[in-house]
C-alpha cells in the first residue's frame, strides 16, 4: 500500500522547472506514478490469481493505468520540448485527459480493494 501512496503523491505533486519558461520540466512525473500502480495491481494479481472477480477488475485497472501512462509520458515529453506551449488547444485537451485517466485509474483501484474484500 505504500507504493500506492507513493505513486499517488508523485501524481499529485507538480514540482516544474521552466528554463526558457516555454519548455516545461516536472521533476515527479507522473508516469512514475503510475508504473508504482501497475506494479501494485501486478502484485495484487499474483497474490490473488484464483478469484475470477478480482482477476477480472485487475485487468481493467490494468488496462486503463498503462493507458494512463501512455497518456503522462507523451504529455511529460510534449511539454519537456514545449510544444504544449505552442499548441493550447492540446495543451487544454492533454491536461483534461490526465486528470480525467487520474480518476479512471483511482476508481478502478477502489472496485480492485472492493472486490478483494
């Protein structure tokens, strides 16, 4: 549970540095983030591979949080080279699907620790 934590305060803390104030640098990328949470859901599936429920919304959780990290790391990298500077309208459509795969992956974290109980 620890490394949940870890990975939610990783995607939760914003620390940037911004050089040029065009190109943006996080030195907590949530990408880290979420491979603490993907290593968490593999090590919940592992412990609990008999029980087809559980098995079945680790997939999901599985899914939706490598998807996530898709996600973080084109936008960490984007933002990194600037081009989210240039570009607004991707900047704005980025920044609302990582919040919005965010609270995907804490939802299916919550019906993962349902489903375990």
């Amino acid at each position: 549970m620890i490394k949940i934590l870890i990975g939610y305060i990783l995607i939760i803390l914003d620390l940037i540095i911004s050089p040029n104030q065009k190109a943006k640098f996080d030195l907590l990328p949530d990408f880290i983030g979420y491979v603490l949470f993907i290593y968490t859901f593999y090590k919940i599936w592992k412990t609990n591979k008999n029980f087809n429920e559980v098995k079945d919304k680790i997939k999901i959780s599985a899914i939706v949080t490598i998807f996530a990290f898709i996600v973080s790391y084109v936008s960490y990298v984007l933002d990194m080279y600037g081009v989210l500077y240039h570009q607004k309208e991707l900047n704005y459509v980025i920044a609302a699907l990582n919040d919005f795969m965010f609270l995907a992956v804490l939802y299916f974290f919550i019906k993962v620790l349902e489903s375990l109980q």
